[in-house]
C-alpha cells in the first residue's frame, strides 16, 4: 500500500515516518510492504504524480490548512482516504470536510494507527483495481468500467474513450494495450483493431456495432455474429458476479 504523509510540522512529520516504518516491518509478512512518501508543504504533495492510496495529513503553518488542501487533491482527481491528524486543530470539528475523511489524534498512539492501516487496507481491497497509462506529460489511472472503447492512433500510440466521455492519448501500441486488458472479459479487438468494452454496446447490425453514446464501428464480414455470441457470454459472466457478490452481502 502507497501512503503519503503531508506535515508542515517537520518533527511531527519524521515521527509518522518512523511509526509507519515500524508498522510495515511488523506487517511484511501479512499485508505486505508500507511504502511511504513525505511532504512538508502544499506544492510538493499538489505536483507529485504518484497516486497513493490513502494520504495522512496535518497542515496548519503555510497559510493553507489540511481543509483547504484536501478540496484541492480532490479537485485534481484524489478520492482516495484522507486521514486528518488532530493536534492544534481538530479537524472532526471543522466544517465542509471532504468525503472519505478519517481521524487520529496526536501524538500518535500504536494501537490506533495499525486499527486505522488495517480500516485503509481494507477499503484499497474494496476498490476496482485502476490501470495505469502513460503518455509524455501525464500518467492516467481508470478502472476497467471507465473504459469505453480504444482505437489506434499510430503503431505507438492509442486513444482511449472513456464511458464519461473524456479522451486520453496514452504512449502504447494496441497490443501492448490489449494486454493491460487481458484480464478482463469485457473487452474484444475487432478485426479494425478497435477495442470495445462490450457492457457499452447499445446494438449491433450486419456491418456496425453502435456504442451507448452512439458511435458507429464497421464490422467485417461475418463478424456481427461472433461479436453477438461475445457480448452474450460477458453479460452472462457480468450477472453472475453481480449475483455472487448479492448473496455475499
């Protein structure tokens, strides 16, 4: 699990280093390994690519305080768990908290901060696992129910609808995205080398599969069928996942 600490208190922010330090030798050989990255101002933790899974945070000295930087990571696209550390400022009682906000109290008691490791660990295994794509400038995370539909660009280069309509170019031929993908059951490469999240499919004729915002792909011959007896199996497979996991609750 990544974790990211953001203390503008430097002594307080060495002090969770070593605690989550200690925490990951203890769990090494249960829930593995703690990575965790420190920043001690605003910028540092606004500019860093890395997404982590949960970020604990006490900010009350650089004229921005731990509300305000949270709006901030959560209009940059973090909805991950956002811990407040509680010391001069008690953050329960602050008002227009971001969702998925957390609490301890400093100083940091042992028992508290593993009972709140295993709460985050327990959420990040809840979560759709994300898929990274990269291109020059940007490293871009979506689950597999993002993904509408994909299509090559170039020989290294693949442009990704998503199912809200945003578009993304990431730096890969389309066989090296098929096998992100290749896990997944939801997904078939057309024989024009497009790629279809078929739980997107709003109807397919002889020669055009249109997807649910409308888009058209041509189809080649004989390859409605196949594509019909695909998308058959996936919501087979998409209705008894959803199945189990009804009984599971």
């Amino acid at each position: 699990m990544h974790l990211a600490i953001c203390d503008d208190h430097m002594a307080d922010r060495k002090q969770m280093e070593r605690l989550l330090g200690r925490e990951s030798d203890r769990r090494l050989n249960t829930t593995g390994v703690l990575y965790v990255d420190s920043f001690g101002s605003k910028e540092s933790i606004l500019t860093t690519p890395m997404i982590y899974d949960a970020i604990f945070m006490d900010m009350t000295e650089d004229g921005c305080d731990a509300v305000e930087l949270s709006h901030m990571l959560r209009a940059d696209g973090t909805d991950v768990p956002i811990v407040f550390c509680c010391d001069k400022v008690d953050y329960r009682k602050s008002k227009n908290l971001p969702d998925n906000a957390l609490f301890l109290d400093k100083p940091i008691v042992v028992a508290e901060l593993t009972e709140m490791i295993d709460h985050l660990l327990s959420i990040k295994n809840s979560k759709a696992q994300k898929l990274e794509f990269r291109n020059q400038t940007d490293t871009i995370y979506l689950t597999e129910d993002q993904i509408s539909y994909a299509w090559p660009e170039s020989n290294r280069h693949v442009c990704i609808h998503t199912a809200d309509s945003r578009e993304y170019t990431t730096d890969m031929s389309i066989a090296s995205f098929c096998g992100t993908l290749s896990k997944y059951d939801s997904f078939i490469l057309l024989a024009s080398n497009t790629v279809l999240n078929m739980r997107y499919i709003r109807s397919i004729s002889m020669f055009k599969v249109t997807m649910q915002d409308g888009k058209s792909f041509r189809l080649g011959f004989g390859e409605a069928k196949v594509l019909r007896k695909s998308v058959d199996a996936c919501m087979e497979k998409l209705a008894q996942g959803e199945k189990a996991q009804g009984e599971e609750a």
